[in-house]
C-alpha cells in the first residue's frame, strides 16, 4: 500500500507494486457520516450490474478500485464519509448533495472502445491497463471536487485546472509509473475533445475532454516531475523545448499549492 505524504520527495517508482487485491466490499450504510474529521472513510460502492459488463468484470477480475480505496483511506482522513460509487448512474461526476463520487459501468467500457479503436491490434493486458489508468486519473480528478467540497478549500482561477492538476499530483505521488497514466489520460481525452463531432460528446465527455491549454499542461506536470523519465516528451514533439525549460518550476509550485492546502487533512506517516 502506498500512502500520499508531505514529502515533496517522488516516489521510488519501478519498485512499487500497483495494486494490492483486498476484497474491500464496503456495505453502504446512509447517514452515518460523522463531523468528527478522522471518522469520515471512503465507502466503495459497486452495483452488481443488471446486464453483462465487461467494466464489471474487469473490476471484480483486478481488483484496481480496492487497491485505489485503500491507498486513499491510508493518506487523507475526511470529516465526512466520501462514496465512490461504480454503477450504471450519471457520471463520472462528483456530488456534493450525495457526497459521492459516481463513475458509470458503461464509462470505464466507453475509454476500452476509444483505446481500442486507436489501435489496430491491441494488447488485451496493455488494453486493460490502459483503460485502467484513463478512469483512475478521471477518478482523482473527481476527487479533487470532492476535496475541494469536504475541506472547503479555496480555488485560485479554473476548479478544472485546480482538478486536473491534483488528478496528476495523485497519481505520480501515489502509482508505479504515475506520470505515464496521466499522459495516457490526458491523451485519451485530448483526442476525443479534438476528434468527435460535437454531437457525439456524450454526458462522459462534456467535462471531461481535455482543450490543448489542459493536455499541454499535464504534460508540463509530468515532465517536470521527472525530467530524466520524461525526456522523451520533448523529443516526441509533445513538448516544445522552449516550455520544457520552466516546468520543474511549474510542478513544484503546483505540488507545494496542493500539499499546503492538504497538509492537514493527510493522516501522519
Ligand atoms: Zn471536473
């Protein structure tokens, strides 16, 4: 299990195991959200789907969200209880009046379609693990709103960018090859904002398509992360060399914003 910390100091990175399987089946159980801080948890809730899922099956196969709940549960304490629903309801999206977190079956399927689609002769593991990280990123993105509701923090400029911006944080700080999901993320949902017709952009996507102000800037996130792993993001072309230069700067500012806003709320080591 990986907790978040205080640390500014990255991860070890290929070493960490990604996913521990914990059988975390949580029973809902409404109205007991508590005021007192440390007794707030975060619920998974999974509907049994009423049809064939492959979301489903894939979930109950890898047992991804446990592991993601668990790490979640280890870091951040919440002075109310936060529900990550995973079901056939609207999503992904994050509800105050609920205090929940929704991210629909047909959602997880729709990233495996759009991966899928991108590729000719798709990896089924590679596949699977790539959907995994679009919906974990979308997941932290939302979870942001519901940080930004629980702890009543205060956002300078864009909620969205403030979001995008932890989603990214969460993952280089709390996954084994964090900074690759973002980018896997941001790439995904950069090309449906800039490939579908208007028309086509289902309830999934209307918050969640990336403009290139957003895409460019997860980039510069990530690279400036670790700008040895992330070399080749300039060579590549994703990131032109003359933004590369500031984005160690831009990173640590973003990290120490979103740590400084969080300090209390992150349970002791
Ligand atoms: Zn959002």
């Amino acid at each position: 299990m990986f907790r978040f910390s205080k640390s500014l100091r990255l991860p070890a990175g290929r070493l960490m195991p990604l996913v521990l399987a914990l059988g975390l089946w949580v029973i809902l159980t409404p109205g007991q959200a508590r005021c007192v801080e440390s007794e707030g948890r975060f619920l998974l809730v999974m509907d049994a789907p009423g049809h064939s899922s492959s979301a489903w099956d894939m979930l109950k196969k890898t047992n991804w969200v446990e592991g993601v709940v668990k790490n979640l549960q280890a870091s951040f304490s919440l002075p109310r209880s936060l529900i990550i629903h995973f079901g056939d309801g609207p999503g992904p999206r994050y509800s105050p009046e609920r205090v929940e977190i929704g991210i629909p079956y047909a959602f997880v399927e729709e990233v495996a379609k759009l991966l899928a689609d991108r590729n000719a002769h798709p990896d089924a593991t590679r596949l699977q693990n790539d959907t995994l990280d679009v919906v974990e990123w979308v997941l932290y993105h939302e979870l942001a709103h519901a940080f930004i509701d629980l702890y009543n923090l205060p956002v300078l400029g864009r909620e969205e960018d403030a979001a995008d911006a932890l989603a990214t944080l969460l993952v280089i700080r709390l996954v084994e090859n964090g900074g690759h999901m973002a980018l896997t993320a941001a790439d995904l949902l950069a090309r449906i904002a800039a490939n579908l017709p208007h028309a086509a952009k289902t309830s999934f996507w209307s918050e969640h398509t990336l403009d290139q102000q957003r895409f460019a800037q997860v980039v510069c996130w990530v690279y400036g992360s670790d700008t040895a792993t992330f070399a080749p993001l300039i060579a590549s072309g994703a990131l032109p060399q003359r933004q590369a230069w500031r984005c160690p700067d831009v990173f640590a500012v973003m990290a120490q914003g979103w740590l400084r806003l969080l300090d209390r709320h992150i349970k002791p080591a």
